[in-house]
C-alpha cells in the first residue's frame, strides 16, 4: 500500500502563513483536495514530491522522508500541472512517450512498440505522429499523463488536473484516472470529479477543516463557501 503522511506540517511564503499545523495520512486510492483559492492546496501538493519542502514538520511518502529522499521519492511520485504544454518536451506524441521510456527500456525499437501500446491505452493512438503542439488541450494533458505513467510512479498528484479542459475532455480525463491502478491524489475545483473518489480533503485558510468521504465532503465545503 501506497501512502504520503504529513506530520505537523506548517509553511509560510515571508511572513503569510500558508500551512498551519497540517497531520493528515493519504492511504485510500483516490483522494480529492478541494477548498478556496490561496487555501493552500497546490503548496500541500507540491510537498509530495518535493517541489516545496516544508519549513516544520515532515512529509513521508512510502516510509521516506521527502526531504532527504527527494530523487527516489520523485520516482514513487507522478505529478501533472494545469497547463500541459509546461509537460510536454518532444517535437511528437509518440517521441514524448518514447523519451520517458529511455531510462527502462535501452532497445530503440521496443521503446517505438512499447511508445504506441502506451499511446493506444491513454486513447491516442491516432496521434502518434503528430506534432506534439498541435493536440486539443485534453490530448495534451492526455500526453502529459501517458509520459508521467510510463515512469512507473506509485502516486499519482494531480494539481487541478482538468482546470483547462472542455467537459468532453474533462470527462475523458476523469475516466482515464478511473482506470489507473496507482494511489491518485488530485486538487481541483471540478467537484464532479470527486463524485466516486474514496475519500475528499477541505482546505481553508492552510488547514484541513473536513476530511470525509467525497458528498459529506463536498457538502461540508459548499455550505461553508455560501455562508
Ligand atoms: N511562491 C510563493 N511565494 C509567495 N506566496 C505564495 C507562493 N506560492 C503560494 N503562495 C501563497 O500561498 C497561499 C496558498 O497558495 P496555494 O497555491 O497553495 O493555494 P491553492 O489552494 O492551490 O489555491 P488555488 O485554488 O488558487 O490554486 C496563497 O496565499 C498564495 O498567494
Ligand atoms: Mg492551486
């Protein structure tokens, strides 16, 4: 079993307090972050994979502390942003999937067979020869994905995965992370998004104010946002 832990996490950006205190253990397969804007959601985030190392307090991502393991915890770690195109590198599809697989897989040619099978099961099979620019925003964040799961991560972090997309493409990506066997752990104001997840964080002013499963959750964050 996959787990991030965080324990008596507090963080300040100068003297604005971001994180206050934060102990929470992420073990259940998919789990929502929601909140208000500035609530500290991208920051508690970006702790997983040592994008932002806290100030007091540790992250523990599979029994490592993230502070001093950053590179093999960047290897347990997937982590996808909004904007796809700050993700994608190769000028193709299929060359993007191919470059992730470079450190596994050394033969040339079961790389180009191993880019195409990835390519067909994230739903872009038709695209493997396009230049990698010109995909709709939803195929690029589709790409994304692909080129982060080839890694072979054991988490997943999404950080307002679907915040760029049309519904068609939204929904695509919502039933792609469906499928993924691996822990996802996904910030994001799509609150539709976390009709079926296991378990929802709400985020308010760098605390957790409910930790629930996805309708109490969602409840809970609606009524406090209204009042
Ligand atoms: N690099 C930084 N320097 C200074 N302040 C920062 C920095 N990054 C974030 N902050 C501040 O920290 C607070 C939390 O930001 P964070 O990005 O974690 O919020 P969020 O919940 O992800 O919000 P959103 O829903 O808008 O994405 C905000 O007040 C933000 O202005
Ligand atoms: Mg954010």
């Amino acid at each position: 079993m996959t787990s991030v832990v965080f324990d008596t996490v507090a963080h300040a950006f100068g003297d604005r307090p971001v994180l206050r205190d934060i102990s929470v253990e992420l073990t259940e397969r998919r789990i929502g972050i929601v909140g208000a804007n500035g609530s500290g959601k991208s920051t508690m985030a970006r702790m997983m994979n040592g994008l932002i190392l806290p100030e007091s307090g540790t992250v523990t991502v599979n029994g490592m502390n993230v502070a001093k393991n950053k590179r093999k915890v960047r290897r347990e770690v997937g982590f996808i942003f909004s904007d796809p195109d700050r993700q994608i590198i190769m000028p193709t599809v299929a060359e993007d999937i191919e470059l992730s697989l470079t450190r596994t897989v050394g033969d040339k040619q079961v790389r180009r067979t191993r880019a195409r099978a990835v390519l067909a099961d994230f739903g872009l099979a038709d695209h493997a020869d396009q230049p990698a620019h010109t995909l709709s925003g939803g195929q690029k964040q589709l790409l994304a994905l692909a080129a982060i799961m080839v890694l072979g991560p054991s988490i997943l972090v999404a950080d307002e995965p679907t915040t760029m997309l049309d519904l068609r493409n939204a929904l695509m990506l919502r039933d792609v992370l469906a499928g993924l066997d691996e822990q996802v752990i996904v910030a994001t104001h799509d609150l539709e998004m976390l009709t079926d997840f296991d378990r929802v964080l709400v985020m308010d002013d760098g605390m957790i104010v409910a930790d629930d499963d996805p309708t109490a959750a969602v409840a809970f964050y609606r009524s406090r946002m209204s009042s």
